[in-house]
C-alpha cells in the first residue's frame, strides 16, 4: 500500500479523496492555483503545493508541474479526482515514465474505453448492448448517410473522444445530418483536439442508466449496481439515484452483469462507469465509458457500503478487490442532488462570490460531500459545483422525504444555488412517480409552476 499520494484536482473530490486515503492510513498531498490558496480542503491534507495561477491551464492542467510536485513531496502515486486530467492518457503515461503509480486505469485501457468508437467495439464483442450505427469514425459522409437510412432517423452525430455535450449533433433527416458531420467535426477538434465522429440510432424518449464497476490487476471485475442519471439538463445531471426505480429486475441484471464483462475483457484496473440509455420498453444501449470516478459515486456507496475511493486505491497499488461479486447487494435507495453555484432563473448562470451564511442539514441518512463553508469564496475560474447531497433511506418515498427535508434545512447566502430548484422537483410528479426521460427537466423549466 502507498504511504503518500499527490491529489491533481480541487475542491470537493480532492476533499474526498483526502477522506479515503485517511481511512487506509496514508498521507495525502494536495496541489493547487492560485485562486485556491485558501482552499478548506487544503487544511485537510498533509501539505499543499501551489502550482500556478488561476486559470486551468497554467495550473491544473499543467502535467510538468504536477509530476514535479510529486517528485519533491515524495509522493508514489497520483490521484486525478474527476475533470482535469482525469480521462487523459497521455497523463496516465506520463505519471507511469516518471515513476508514479496512477490512480486509475493504464493509458491503453483508458484510450480503448475513453474512445467512444474502440469501446462500441469491444462492447459488441462481450454482448454488452449497443445502439445501431457506424462501426467506425465516418470518412465518407455518403457512408453515413446510407447508415442513416438503414437505421432509420432520427440519428445522433457523436463526438469519438470527449463527452459533456459537445460534439454532439441530433438529425432528423438528411439535410440535418450532413450539415450536423461537419460542425459536430469542428466542435470536437476544438474541444477535445479530436475531430472524429460517429453516428447511432438516437431515442427521442429515453432514461440514462450507468453502472459501477471496478476491476483489479489480478483480472477480478465486480459491479456495484446500477444509477439512475435521467434528471438532467442539456446533457449535465442534475439528480442521481441508486438503484434505477422501475427497472425491471431480470433485464437490470443482465445489463449490469454485461457491463463488469466489458471492463473484464478491457483488462481494466480501477472505478469505472458503464454509461446507457434505456427506451420505454427498458431496453438497453451503451452510451460511453466513464474511466474515472464519477461525481455521482457516493449513492452507490449509500446502497453497497463500499468505499470506492479506497477501493481506487487499493487497486491502484497492486491489491486485488477487497469483495467479491457474491459479497455485494443492494440495501435501500440513495438520492444525490448536485448543489452548484448557479441562478436558474438567470439560465443557470455561475455566481462566484463569498459565502457569508452556510448551514448544511443534517439528520438519518443524509450526507454532505462539500468544500465549502462560511467565508469560503468561489472562484470565477472552475465549475459551479460547490457539493453534493446525498440521503439514503430504506425505499424510494422515505429517501424523497428525507431529501425534502434536507434541502428545506440547506442554507447557502447570499451566493445563488440550485437548492430551491432541486426541492421544488423532489415535488414535481413525474420525479416522484420515476415517469422521466432525460428531456423532462428542461420541459419542466418552460411550465409556468416552475418558473414562479
């Protein structure tokens, strides 16, 4: 086991994985910007490092200066968190050359999974369900536009490489989709330096389902069940929740025992998620793979009891899974409301700003994995996410209730959150009767109840 790691991320993951390295017994080391300085989550770890200035790229994103605070903290392994550097392979290389173990996957798992095309083609092989598309990165738009056909429309233009969003262009016929290659091209190579792109079969009406999986180096594979992520908002989660209501039992199991194959054939070591979508007639098709831990992680560990930070950790050393497959089951149900520093009545703009009055709730079953807290000031620089609440209960109602009541204690000023707009959807029916797809949200927010 690793005696000190480096922590290359911020804020509450970085938080997060301070807590699990604790728990193991090990040091943590923590780097940050400038605009970090007085980071809470600073005072937590073992020693903190300053590695540039505020924005992204002269800090965070810097792979030279963070492998040359590893080297001079003694560190023997580095943690990514989520964003930044998570799902970059060069990184996960780099921190291999220089002699440190990475907390995640090897490089050639994470470009064979992270690679939206490569990973369709595994999941083929491994039985894991697949959405009707290209096989390959289009190259000849005709190609596409005869798959099109033979799938029927409407399709999806996606990004090979990235995700969030972008990249992404919906076609309802021909005219849409050849228009949608070309800016879907150009958005991916700024975004993500990759301008490959791939079509698939896309579902007007469906729920985005994932599944949690972990693998070690001895070749073991489990999942942890499965999320229910349909709460969102152009393509951002909103509200997670564990496990997926009204899903029938059989064809679950089927889907999530197909998503600890795919990780097991990928010779995968480390957390991942196996991304899908789920018709009205629950059936399955991946979307992607997560090769990192995810921001929703702690519902699963609500209803499993598993660490997964540590579990990271441990597998990252050499360590074989500490459960087995016969080990895990579910208990309960957990929620996770993602708390951002955002206005909804401004079109979600970021508020950046100083935290005068922070009084999180408490009571059974409810969680709070947050950075913040009084004379906490956020910065204008990163995302908006300043926490993540989470209540667990024994079934479904109890859990809704539990979170009303907590969002109802949940006191952020004089910054703007989107506490009120999550507590007034734990009201809306189609939540509370799971009748949702990933569009239900953004339907909702045009209602004149939601906007009052």
């Amino acid at each position: 086991m690793f005696s000190r790691i480096l922590i290359a991320n911020r804020g509450e993951i970085a938080l997060r994985i301070i807590r699990a390295a604790k728990s193991l017994g090990i040091e943590s080391v923590c780097v940050y910007s400038t605009a970090d300085a007085h980071g809470p989550w600073l005072q937590q770890a073992d020693q903190a490092i300053c590695i540039g200035d505020a924005p992204s790229a002269d800090s965070y994103l810097r792979i030279d200066r963070i492998i040359s605070a590893a080297e001079i903290t003694n560190s023997e392994a580095i943690h990514p968190g989520y964003g930044f550097l998570a799902e970059n392979a060069h990184f996960a290389e780099v921190c291999k050359d220089s002699g440190f173990a990475f907390i995640g996957p090897s490089s050639e798992a994470m470009a064979l999974l992270g690679d939206k095309v490569s990973c369709k083609n595994l999941a083929r092989k491994t039985g894991t369900p697949v959405f009707p598309g290209t096989d390959d990165a289009i190259e000849d738009t005709e190609e596409a536009v005869e798959v099109a056909q033979s799938i029927g429309y409407p399709v999806i233009v996606k990004a090979a490489a990235g995700g969030g969003g972008r990249g992404m262009r919906i076609a309802r016929d021909e005219t849409q989709l050849r228009e949608g290659i070309e800016s879907a091209r150009q958005e991916a190579a700024a975004a993500f330096g990759d301008g490959r792109v791939y079509i698939e079969k896309f579902l007007e009406q469906a729920r985005h389902f994932e599944v949690q999986v972990i693998g070690d180096s001895h070749g073991n594979a489990v999942h942890l069940f499965e999320r229910d992520c349909t709460s969102q908002r152009r393509h951002q989660k909103l509200i997670e929740e564990a496990p997926a209501p009204g899903v029938d039992r059989k064809k679950r199991d089927q889907v999530v025992e197909s998503a600890a194959a795919l990780i097991r054939r990928a010779n995968y070591s480390g957390a991942a998620t196996v991304e899908f979508l789920m018709d009205h007639d629950q059936n399955f098709f991946m979307l992607e793979v997560n090769t990192r831990v995810q921001v929703e992680h702690p519902v699963t560990e609500m209803i499993t009891g598993i660490d997964v930070v540590a579990e990271q950790i441990r597998v990252a050393s050499g360590e074989p899974l500490s459960v087995k497959q016969s080990d895990i089951s579910v208990n309960g149900h957990a929620i996770e409301c993602r708390i951002n520093a955002e206005d909804p009545d401004r079109g979600f703009m970021p508020q950046a700003g100083l935290i005068e009055d922070w009084r999180p709730p408490g009571g059974p079953g409810v969680r709070l994995d947050s950075h913040a807290t009084v004379g906490y000031r956020i910065p204008p620089n990163y995302d908006s996410m300043i926490g993540k609440l989470i209540v667990h209960g024994p079934d479904r109602a109890t859990a809704i209730a539990r979170m009303r009541c907590a969002l109802d204690e949940f006191t952020v000023g004089p910054i703007r959150t989107t506490i009120p707009l999550h507590r007034r959807l734990m009201d809306y029916q189609p939540f509370i009767d799971a009748r949702f797809d990933i569009h239900y949200v953004e339907r909702w927010l045009e209602e004149p109840a939601a906007q009052a």
